[in-house]
C-alpha cells in the first residue's frame, strides 16, 4: 500500500497540506495531527493539494468534516485543490462541492484566499 | 519411634558431656592425690572431651542460627569478656584467700575446690565457644580447601594443652615436649590467622563495625594472655594445666588472627565504598532482569527503571522519555523536576539533532539564570532505548558533581539501558495484544448489532420481483439496508452507509433504523423523511460522520418509483440492454444542518416499466479491491450487468457477487457490501388481472 503523507508547506500566509498515498480509518489520525498542528500554531488558511492522493476513505473525509468549521469561525478555510478524477468523483457523490471550494490547482486555492483578504 | 541417626548423635553428645563433668567431679573432689602425672592427665583429657562435647553442642545450636560474621565476631567478643571475667575473678579471689603456691589447692576448702571447678568448667565453655565461632568464622567464605591445617592447627592445640602437664614444676624435665608443640602450634596458628577472605564481602558499615569489634578481642586477648602467663593463675594451672594453657592458645590465636583481620580490614575500608556499589549493582541488574519477564504496565515499569537506574549508574537523577512523540515531558522522574529534565532533554537532544542514535556522555554546561543551571546538573549521560532498530525513547541519568562515567560505570549504564529497551518492548506488545483482543470483542458486538439490523425477510410485492445481499466486512463497515410498509400503501426501502467502522458506525446505523422506520409511519414523502432524518441525526452525530443513503418508495400498483439521494453512489437503471446512472442531488445526512441539505436534495419520480432493473449498492461494491489495490469500479459493474440481463434478480447479484470475489480473490474484503436488485416483472399484471377476470 503507498505510504500516506501529509506534509506542510507555507506559501505566504495561506499554509498548504501537500496529501499522497492512501487516506483511510487508518491514516486520518496522521491527517488529523497535521491538522492539530496548524491550529496550535493559529494557522487557519489551509490549501490541500490531493495531487499524489490515490484513495479517500469516508473517515478520511471525515477528517476535513472535522476541522472545517474551526477553519471557517476564525476567519479561515479549507480549500480542496488538484483532484484525481476519483478522488473528486467521491466527493462529488456526497455533495461536498456545495460545501466546500474545490479548485483544479492549488494556485487558484491561494489566489481565493488572496483576493478575499484583499477585499 | 525410631531414633534417627542426627537423635541419636544428640543424645551421645549429651551423654558425653554429662559423663564427663560427672567423672570430672569424681576426680577432683575424691580424695586422688592430685599430684600424680596420671591423675592430672586423665583429668586433662576428661576436660577436653568435655569442651568437645561442649563445643558440638554449640556447633549444633549455630547451624539454626544465621551465620553473619559480624554475629560471630560479636560472639567471639563475648566469649573473651567471659572469660576476661572470670580470670580477673578468679585472681581476686584467690588474692583474697591467700592460697596460691603449688599444692595450695589440694589443702583448700571444700568450697573454695567447688568454686574452681565451676570457674574451670565456665572457664572451658567460654573457651570452647570462642573457638568454635572462630572456626565457622575460619571457614567462611573459603573457597580452597582448608581443612588439613585446621585439623593439624586443632591437634597441635590439643596435644600441647595435653602436654601442659609438663609445665608443672614436679614434671619440667619433659617439659621440652611441651615446647616442641607449642612452637608448632604458634605456627600453624599464624598459618591460620590469614584465613579472611570473608571480610571482602562486608559492606562499608559493617566492616567499620569489624574494626571496632576485632580491637576489642585484641585488647581482651591480650590481657587474658598477660593475666595468663602472670603468678596469679598458679592455682587454674593446678586445677588443670589443659585449660589454662588452651586460654593461652585461643588468646594468643585471638591476638594473630584479629590482628590481621583488622589491618586487612583497615586496608580494606578505602575500596569498600566501590565494592558496596557493584554489589547493589549486580543485584539491581538482577532484580531488573526478572522484572523484564513480568508482565508489567509500561508506566510501572519506567517508575521501576527509573529508580534502579539510580543505584546501577551512581547517578543522582535519572528520568526516560518514550513514546512516539520523543519531545513530550519525561514519563518518570527520579530526583529532578520534570521542567528541569525537559529542559535538559531539549539541550542535549536538540543540540545532536532531533534523535541521536548512539550513546552520549557529556558535561552540559548550563547557563544563566536557568533551572537545570540552579540544580547544577553537571554531567549528563544518555542512551536511545531500541528495539529492532528503531528509537521507542531515551533513558537519561545525571550527576551533581563532575564526575564523568568510567568505562564500568558506562558499561553498567548502557547494560542496563538495553535490558530497558527489551522489557519495554515487551509490555508494548502486551498493552497492544490486551488492545486487539478488546478490539476483536467490540467488533464482535458491532457485527451481532448489524446482524439484527439487517431485516431477514424480504417484502413480497406481486410484479417486481427482489433481491438483497449483504456481506459484513471484518470490521464491520456500517452498511444497512430496510424496507417499511408506508401509511399510503406503498413500499418503501433505503439502503444506507454509514462513514466510519466498527461499534461506533453499528450504533449509527442502529439509531438510522430506529429513525427511518418511525419517521416512515409520518410521512410518504421521500424527500420530506430524508430531510427530517438529517434534522433528527443533528442531535446525534459527531462532526465527522455523515451517512449516505438512498430511500425509494414504489407506488402501490408497482409502476412508479420516486427515490431520493443522500450523497449515496448513483442507482443504476437496466432499460433495454444499456446501463445509465441515475443521480439525483442530494448531500450526504449529516454533512450540513442548514436550509442546504433540502434545497439541494432533488426527489425523483421513474417509470417502472417491464423488465426494468434498478440496481442499488455500496461502495464496497465498486471499491472491492484486488491484490495491486485497484478498485473493481463502477464500469466493471456495468459489464457485468449487460452480460447478465436477461437472469432473474436473484441469479443476476450472485453473478455480481461472483465477479468481485474472483477480482478480489488475494486481496481482503475492506468493506461491507451491500446489493440489492428489483425487476420488474413481465406481463404478470396482466396475468393476474386476466386471471381474475375469468
């Protein structure tokens, strides 16, 4: 099984989860820490790239369920960047597109948070 | 009763000595002259075999009682006092009576000859116990054989108390005899006096209290000796020249023997402090050793490590880290704060990178105002605790003074860290095995859960004909379906998954049941139950589970379905040999609360035509996965239903269910899956109503 990762970057002040491998019951604890870590930190303009992700179980996506309206209540967000045609397909099924801002790449995720700070 | 040898050995020995103060009264109150060689002589050699005999019952007692050399110096002392005592007595006494000169104790009183032969007798008691002591003394601890000078050491002193007799003035031509053996005997008591190997194994306290104890054996030998050989004592040799000069013997053997025992033992006292410590050491080690095979609570364990690490490394504190997580604050402390071990613990291992493989030995300096500064810590050591080659924590001890490890006390320290680092492990893998089984248990009642929940029958309706299949996963997976029986007659049925496994997605779905089957008297609506369950579900569910279902209801004259969608897979419909999804909107219950979840949920209304099949399911379906971990997919289910069209409803998901445990055949099944198929039946409305109509 490809080895989950979630691993940090900053690019100016929006902070960006780089995911790969396999998101399931098993690795959403890692996802979740990564998570923990920005908000003990005060981080709360997440981009998540799911470029190298191959597959997102339902606790895997309860992970974002979690930590979205934390997100959100301090002025913050989660955008979901770079897709994989059956990763989005999965959260398409579930309507998550109504919920959340799911953008081609990651670029577009940070140019959102961007211009609303602008505003 | 039979007497066992040991019995019968004690009785002789009893006997022996009450014969020989009974032949020893006998000989000195009867009126013997008592000047004759072999009177003295047979009264000699009575009275040792008395302090033989004597002496045999005191070895007797000895072996109940533990043998501590402190106890038997301490006995040895108390025996020269005795007879230091009696000796002193004894001169005054006869000081004070005027007898003294050769002969004098024959013409004394009656009373005068009882009160020495009861001091003769203590005078040997004494005698004999203080050598007896001091041969359990000579003997332990040897590891040589030894036995041959002792025996010849102990015939020497017998033959020569025997030759005592000599020393009488009306037997001194032979009195060279005597001094033959004396001088041999001198010799083999010094030979003897070296015997002491025993004193290396005494702690520093108790050979502080040897030292005390052999200069006061020195001191009372001494003057018993010079008290001895003085004019005073005339009248014990006439009594018996064998118990006087077997005073001199053991005094003198006393003086050699303790002598060296105290200058060895002074020598001694400088190492005393390093041996005390590799004793504790060694047996601090041991004690370790036999705690790895405990079952032990990692916890526990650390606070045991902890301590022991004190006594093996002579450290003044210690404290471990472990855990994954190697930056979280010390499990164990041992005379340092926790805020000062962190601190240190974020010098050393922050200095060496995050987590050094190796063994580091080092005098931290710490400066400024800081606490680890304040408890003057100033040589630190620490060792990763491995197993299988990987870090599960760091064991730490420190020093106030500075004073760097030797190469044993490294030795000791790095021993100790692995044994550590295994006994660890080991409660680990305990801890881990005790959490499966309750594991195991708890998916034991999440599957007897779904197992009722999963309706066992299924509902009859006159032209569609139904299929259900459910297979539970290992863990359980959360799949549910139902069908209810609604208020305006139509059948309805859902088919729900719940996000997450095990108990906790068992419980949801039994709380969904309970829901959909009460709200599904209230309302006929689809849309509106789908909406009041995600309403209900609000008080219920945490934030990150949701659960995807899909509930249709079919009209009571079967040609009509209306279904509604909750963030579920689509329902595939079979209409003429081709397959097409159908998707209504629709997010996931328990994805949002607001005006959202109905605004986007769309309810829709199908034809069910002839021979129409709608197919409905779960992921675990179309993300069954083989060995290279590809999902079995949604097109792979496609094929499978065109190639089966024509099969009842019941054929057509064994072939399904076929399918996926031939794709997934090395790998597991990671989910539950759920399936359920209705066909519309041909013409059998028609039929019926045909029929009824004849």
């Amino acid at each position: 099984m490809a080895e989950f990762n979630a691993g940090i970057t900053e690019t100016g002040n929006v902070q960006v989860i780089e995911l790969s491998g396999f998101l399931d019951a098993h690795t959403a604890p890692r996802l979740e820490n990564t998570f923990n870590e920005l908000l003990t930190r005060q981080q709360y303009r997440v981009v998540v790239n799911f470029r190298n992700l191959k597959y997102i179980s339902s606790a895997g996506l309860g992970v974002f369920m979690a930590f979205i309206e934390t997100m959100r209540g301090n002025g913050g967000d989660i955008k979901l960047t770079e897709m994989q045609p059956n990763v989005y397909n999965i959260f398409d099924l579930l309507g998550f597109p109504l919920l959340y801002e799911i953008f081609p790449t990651q670029q577009e995720g940070i140019q959102k948070f961007n211009q609303s700070s602008e505003k | 009763m039979q007497l066992s040898v040991q019995e019968i050995l004690k009785s002789i020995r009893a006997q022996i000595l009450f014969a020989g103060i009974l032949g020893l009264l006998i000989i000195q109150f009867l009126p013997l002259d008592r000047g004759t060689f072999f009177v003295i002589l047979l009264s000699d050699v009575l009275i040792l075999i008395l302090g033989y005999a004597f002496a045999l019952n005191v070895l007797m007692v000895l072996k109940k009682l533990n043998k501590k050399p402190t106890e038997l110096v301490q006995y040895i002392l108390a025996s020269s006092v005795v007879m230091f005592v009696l000796l002193f007595l004894e001169g005054r006494i006869l000081s004070g009576t005027g007898i003294s000169g050769i002969g004098k104790l024959q013409e004394s009183g009656l009373l005068m000859r009882a009160l020495h032969f009861t001091a003769g007798v203590i005078l040997l008691f004494a005698a004999g116990t203080w050598f007896v002591m001091q041969s359990e003394l000579f003997f332990l601890k040897q590891r040589k054989n030894l036995k041959t000078y002792y025996q010849a050491m102990l015939f020497f002193i017998l033959l020569t108390a025997l030759s005592a007799v000599f020393n009488l003035q009306q037997f001194d031509d032979y009195q060279f005899i005597h001094i033959a053996l004396f001088v041999n005997t001198i010799i083999l008591i010094t030979i003897n006096s070296f015997r002491i190997s025993w004193i290396a194994f005494l702690d520093k306290k108790e050979k502080k209290r040897l030292l005390l104890i052999s200069v006061g054996i020195i001191v009372f030998s001494t003057i018993n000796l010079v008290r001895l050989a003085g004019d005073d004592h005339i009248v014990l040799e006439q009594f018996s020249p064998a118990i006087y000069l077997f005073g001199m013997l053991i005094s003198i053997y006393g003086i050699a023997y303790f002598g060296f025992l105290f200058f060895t033992t002074l020598f001694h006292l400088p190492t005393a402090e390093v041996f005390d410590r590799k004793t504790k050491e060694i047996s601090s080690m041991q004690y370790f050793s036999r705690l790895i095979n405990q079952a032990l609570d990692p916890g526990e364990l650390s606070e045991t490590a902890a301590e022991l690490a004190l006594t093996v490394c002579g450290a003044d504190a210690s404290w471990l880290i472990t855990g994954d997580n190697l930056t979280i604050a010390p499990v164990a402390t041992r005379n340092i704060s926790s805020k000062t071990a962190d601190r240190i613990n974020s010098v050393i291992l922050g200095r060496n990178g995050n987590q050094p493989q190796g063994t580091i030995y080092m005098q931290p300096s710490f400066t400024g105002s800081d606490e680890a500064a304040d408890e003057r810590f100033q040589f630190v050591a620490v060792r990763p605790l491995k197993s299988h080659s990987r870090i599960n924590g760091y064991l730490f001890t420190a020093r106030k003074v500075n004073l760097p490890y030797d190469s044993e006390e490294m030795s000791a320290f790095e021993t100790f860290s692995d044994y550590l680092s295994i006994a660890l492990e080991n409660s680990h893998l305990l801890a881990e095995s005790i959490e499966k089984e309750r594991l195991e248990r708890e998916l034991d009642v999440a599957r007897e859960i779904q197992r009722k929940l999963i309706p066992a029958e299924l509902p009859v309706m006159r032209n569609i004909e139904l299929s259900a299949l459910f297979i539970p996963a290992f863990e359980v997976g959360g799949d549910y379906y139902d069908f209810f029986e609604l208020g305006n007659g139509d059948t309805g049925f859902v088919i729900a998954d719940v996000s997450g496994k095990g108990i906790s997605a068992a419980f949801i779905m039994a709380e969904i049941r309970g829901i959909f089957a009460t709200l599904s008297r209230m309302t006929d609506s689809p849309r509106e139950l789908m909406i009041r369950t995600n309403q209900i579900l609000k008080r219920s569910l945490d934030r990150r589970h949701f659960v995807t279902a899909v509930f249709c209801s079919i009209s009571d004259r079967q040609d009509e379905i209306r279904m509604v969608r909750a963030g579920h897979l689509p329902i595939l419909r079979l209409r003429e040999g081709s397959v097409e999804e159908i998707l209504p909107g629709g997010i996931g219950l328990g994805l949002h609360y607001g005006e959202l979840f109905g605004s986007s949920l769309e309810e829709i209304s199908l034809e069910l035509k002839e021979n129409d099949v709608f197919i409905f399911f779960t992921d675990g379906i179309t993300e069954a996965k083989n060995g290279n971990m590809e999902d079995f997919g949604m097109s792979a289910l496609k094929d499978i239903i065109i190639k089966h069209q024509t099969l009842p409803a019941e054929d057509m998901a064994n072939k399904i269910i076929q399918e996926i445990t031939l794709f997934s055949e090395s790998g597991t099944q990671h989910d539950d899956i759920t399936l359920m198929i209705l066909r519309r039946r041909k013409n059998l409305q028609t039929e019926t109503i045909h029929h009824g109509g004849i």
